[in-house]
C-alpha cells in the first residue's frame, strides 16, 4: 500500500515507518522541520518531506494525493498550542477528501474514553487522577477525535495506554468501541504493529480501538 504517516520524527511514527517498510509498503514520512525519520532503506519505497503548515489543507495536498491510507501519530504528551490537534485533523480531512483519500487511521490516547465496565479496582481509583492531571491532552486528543467522527471517511482511533520504548512483546490486547481493561502500558512498536494490522480490517472502519499490552 502507499502510505503516507504524519508525525513520522515522534516515537511511534518512527516505529510505523520502519514496520511498514519492512512489511513492503511505499511511505511518504511527514517529519517536523529539520527532523528525519529513523527510518532507512526501504529500496526507494521511502520518501522524506516536511509540511509547512499541517493546519492548511492545501499544504497536505501534495503528501496526501494518490495514497491509499493516511497515519496520523501525534505526540500527545504535551500539545505545544490549544486547538492544534483539532485543527491539524480538520485539515487532514479536507485534503483527504479532496484528493479522494478514505482510509485514515489516528492514534489518540486510552483515557479520552469512558473507562470499560469491567475495569478494575485499581484502573477505577488511578484513572480520574491522570484525567485531572491531563485534562489539557485529552482534550485535544478529543477534539481530533470529534473531527474524524463527522467527516464521513473510513476512520478508525486507537486508543493505547502509556506508551514506552521497552520491546514489544510482538501481540497486544484489543477491543473495538471501547479500551481494554487494565488498559498499562504498551510498546511503541506494539501500536505500530497493531496501525498495520487494523489498516485492512473492515471491523474498524469508523470504530475507535482499545489497545493494551498482551498480558503473560
């Protein structure tokens, strides 16, 4: 597939990146200013570029035309400005749409959810503390999510935990429409695994994804 990944100099678009490469993809990897990707090789299927402005659709233009999907991996730890998110995903749908691009998977964050009813006692006690504390990403993690939910294209959010740069275990927990329970951490290249998995899945079209690390 021809691929195009957004947010490819962060953690887990560098992971992307380098999975889709070897699992034979063609990527175009959107890296901030003066950044690159991690990833090499690739036998020419690998091209590098930077957007000047993520926020304007017709900047998106030119990486978005004549692909088949569209990865957005956003570092949501701390949003450098209010609104960003919202907005970059705002532009993202209407230079997908322009350019006939359906398919867009994004990555958000497992506490921009409701807790799942089989959440346990610890996940129920810790979770509205992080809420609290992050109030601030999980907004804006939010109102990318809202933008995706009304722009009538082949979404799909996945909704991970913390993530770390530990070594995948290689499978991960999942559950559509809502988080897993005991949702922890999971592996950078775990989310990356699970973004290729879910790209042809027709059970996730216009569902978010809860993803937690594979227990045992």
């Amino acid at each position: 597939m021809k691929l195009t990944v957004l947010g490819a100099s962060g953690g887990t678009g560098r992971e992307v990146v380098r999975q889709a490469l070897a699992a034979g993809h063609e990527v175009t990897a959107v890296v901030r200013s003066g950044a690159r990707s991690a990833a090499d090789g690739g036998r020419g299927r690998l091209a590098v570029t930077t957007v000047e402005d993520v926020t304007d659709p017709a900047a998106l233009g030119p990486v978005v035309r004549g692909r088949d999907a569209l990865l957005f991996c956003p570092g949501l730890e701390s949003p450098r400005s209010p609104g960003r998110l919202g907005a970059v995903a705002h532009a993202l749908v209407r230079a997908a749409r322009a350019a006939g691009v359906r398919r867009l998977l994004v990555v958000s964050s497992a506490p921009v959810g409701p807790l799942p009813p089989d959440e346990g006692v610890l996940g129920r006690a810790v979770s509205p503390v992080l809420r609290a504390v992050f109030k601030d990403v999980y907004a804006e993690a939010a109102a990318m999510e809202a933008e995706l939910a009304h722009s009538g294209l082949d979404w799909t959010v996945l909704r991970p935990g913390k993530l770390t740069n530990r070594r995948g275990k290689g499978r991960y927990r999942r559950r559509v429409g809502g988080n897993v329970p005991g949702t922890g951490t999971l592996a950078r290249a775990d989310l990356a695994r699970a973004v290729l998995d879910l790209l042809d899945d027709p059970a996730v079209r216009g569902r978010t994804v809860g993803l937690g690390s594979a227990r045992g």
